[in-house]
C-alpha cells in the first residue's frame, strides 16, 4: 500500500520560492509504474493539477504553471519535491501529493484518477 506524506513551510513570503516535499512508504517511486503528482486546492476552489514526475524520471507541468513550477526526485529516499518560484497570495491552498499508475486512458491531469493521497499540507502566501 502507497503512502504519502507532504512536509513544507506552512507560510511563505510574496516573491519567495515554495518547496514542498512528498515521502513516499510502501515501495520506490522508481519500482512502481505510477505518476508521482502535485496537486492543490485553493480556498473555496476546486483541485488543480499542477504537475507530475513519472517512474523513469520525467516530468509534465500545467501549461499555466510551467514556468514557476519544477519538479524533482531523490530516489534514495523515495521523495518527490516541488519547487514553485514567484509565489503570490494566488498560491495560497491545501497542497498534496498523490499518486496513480500511468496507462490508466485518463490525462495525467485528471485529479480524480488518483488513487493515493497525502493528507495535504495548507501554505499560505503571505507578508
């Protein structure tokens, strides 16, 4: 069974860079054929993919994102991080992790395709 857990600042500054973590237990990130995904919920507002780091290492963005956001992986540790620059009070929402295997049909994006969740972490962009 996958488990997930994020870990981050709960507040970060206007113009500053957010970096969140994923731990992942129950198996590798590089031994399962899954999306390792961030995904946030701002207040009062549906989930938003933000992007995604597959198996072998690659990785996709949101279109609205891909310039702020990055991705990456430490595999000896099992953890995925994102990196998110420029934040603004806009940033501000429940941030999780999750995961579902590729070769479902459903775009990588689709937020309900997931099968694990963390239990979210809320960051908060503020001065």
């Amino acid at each position: 069974q996958v488990q997930l857990q994020e870990s981050g600042p709960g507040l970060v500054m206007p113009s500053q860079t957010l970096s969140l973590t994923c731990t992942v237990s129950g198996g590798s990130i590089t031994a399962y054929y899954y999306y390792w995904s961030w995904i946030r919920q701002p207040p009062g507002k549906g989930l938003e993919w933000m992007g995604s780091i597959n198996y072998s290492g690659s990785t996709y963005y949101s279109p609205s994102l891909e310039r702020r956001a990055s991705i990456s992986r430490d595999t000896s540790k099992s953890q995925f991080t994102l990196e998110m620059s420029s934040v603004t009070p806009e940033d501000t929402a429940v941030y999780y992790c999750a995961a579902r295997r590729t070769g479902l049909g459903a775009s990588v994006s689709a937020a309900a395709s997931y099968d694990y969740w963390g239990q979210g972490t809320q960051v908060t962009v503020a001065s």
